[in-house]
C-alpha cells in the first residue's frame, strides 16, 4: 500500500476502484508531468450515492452533506490518478481543484462544499495537497449529482 492510500486509511477513507468512464473519455489523462482527471461524480459502486446531500441542489441546510459528497468525488477522482500513475506516491503536488455545485438559487456557499474535498488532499498528501482551487455554483449536473470533481496533479520527474 502506498503512503498516500496509508494516510487515507489513518482519516478513515478508502480509494475505490478506478471510476469507468461514462462515455468516449478517459477517467485521466497524463500529458508531461501532470495528469488531469475528467470530472468526478460522487459514486460508490459505480452508482451515484443517494444520501442527502449527494444528489439535487444544494442549500444553506444540506451544504455539510454536499461537502460529503465533495470527499467522495475526490476520492474517486485519485482513484482515476492512481488509474494512470500505478502508484499515488508518485504525485508531487496536488496543483488545482475544481468543484461544481449543484447550487439552489441564492446559495453562495460553494467554498463550503469544497473544503470537503480539499480536507481529503491535505489528509492524503500533507503540505503537497495544499492547491489552488475554484469553487463554482451551477444550475445542473450530470445524474442529478450535487457535486462535480476536478483534478491536477503534478508528478515526479524519473
């Protein structure tokens, strides 16, 4: 097991199988030394979670469960890095999250959400998951999800 997926264990969480992809994409594609995930959804076993919070708009009332949500999405968008590196040691910084809420009008809270997300990168990878990030409100997205995950990571040269 590798040291990132042993500081997951130690926060409780667990990397699920690389996510399939949905259509004519890859879950990741490596390009010199960064590797960019398409987006992810918060699916456990291959089905979009149905607790609160994982799916419809969010709100003022469910943005702690849409930030649950947000955990479950990065996690399986360093499954699909893991997908292409073999080995999530192999990542030297985590460089740019991007989160999309599913977001009720007025709600303005998107930051909140992602803070789920960014909690699991720093719980994995320390001081190197610290990254720059976008949190953005949207009218839809696919499956009804609350919210969507994207990744960059920079790897290691050698």
């Amino acid at each position: 097991m590798s040291l990132v997926e042993t500081r997951l264990e130690k926060a409780d969480l667990s990397l699920p199988p690389v996510p399939e992809a949905a259509g004519i994409y890859d879950p990741a594609v490596r390009s010199g030394d960064l590797v960019f995930t398409s987006g992810q959804l918060p699916f456990v076993g291959g089905e979009l979670v149905a607790e609160e919070g994982c799916k419809g708009k969010v709100n003022e009332i469910n943005q702690a469960l849409a930030a649950h949500a947000a955990r479950i999405a990065v996690l399986n968008a360093l499954a699909a890095v893991k997908g292409v590196l073999g080995d999530l040691d192999h990542i030297e910084r985590v460089i740019r999250l991007t989160v999309y809420v599913a977001s009720e009008s007025f709600f303005a809270n998107q930051h909140i959400v992602a803070n789920g997300a960014s909690a699991v990168l720093y719980e994995a990878f320390g001081e190197k998951g610290r990254h720059a990030r976008c949190a953005i409100g949207v009218a839809e997205l696919p499956l009804d999800a609350s919210v969507e995950v994207e990744l960059v990571v920079s790897v290691r040269k050698g």
